[in-house]
C-alpha cells in the first residue's frame, strides 16, 4: 500500500510541476504579447516618444539592479529605490521564465 501511494504522490507531483509550469510560460506570453502590443501602438502614435519611455524603463530597472546588488549597508533607502529594486527583480524574473520555458522550442 506505501508504494502506491509514494507513486501517487509522485504523480500528483509531477502533474503539479507541470500545470505550473504551463501556467508560468502562459504568464510569460501574455506579458510579453502586452508588451509588444503597447509598444506597437506606440510606434504608431509617436515612434520617439516610445523610445523615450523604453529607454526611461531600461535605465529605471538598471537602478534597480544597482540597488539591488549594493551592500546592505550602503544600499538607498526610499520609494524611488524600492520601485526600481522591484521593477528590476519583476523584469529578471520574467526574462528567466522567458528564456527557460520549454514551451517556446516545442
């Protein structure tokens, strides 16, 4: 009795990873399809005032990393950094997912 249910578990396991994993990549997808159309209808409405803002977006989240990789003691204290600091874990965190999910080479 122990093996089937050291087996069900795995499988409850395994069938769990995998819906998370579907979920993750749906998540990925539909965040950059967003992305993408905004910046398509921004293109169209005004091509330098979209690379303006991409371009604030870059060097906001690059704050960020600076923020985020500085020692605990000299790391800034205050919204501005703790919005950056987020914003740059947010884009890290869905660049991993983008670039380990096996939904794209399927």
């Amino acid at each position: 009795m122990s093996v089937l249910v050291k087996a069900a578990k795995g499988i409850g396991e395994f069938v769990g990873e995998a819906v998370l994993e579907l979920l993750g990549c749906l998540l990925v997808l539909g965040v950059l399809l967003g992305v993408g159309f905004l910046v398509a209808q921004g293109m169209r409405v005004s091509p330098t005032g979209t690379a303006i803002v991409g371009g604030l977006f870059v060097l906001f989240a690059g704050y960020g990393a600076v923020e985020a990789f500085r020692g605990p003691e000299r790391r800034r204290k205050g919204r501005l950094a703790a919005a950056a600091t987020i914003t740059f874990g947010t884009v890290a965190v869905l660049a991993f997912l983008a670039a380990s999910c096996s939904c794209w080479w399927s």
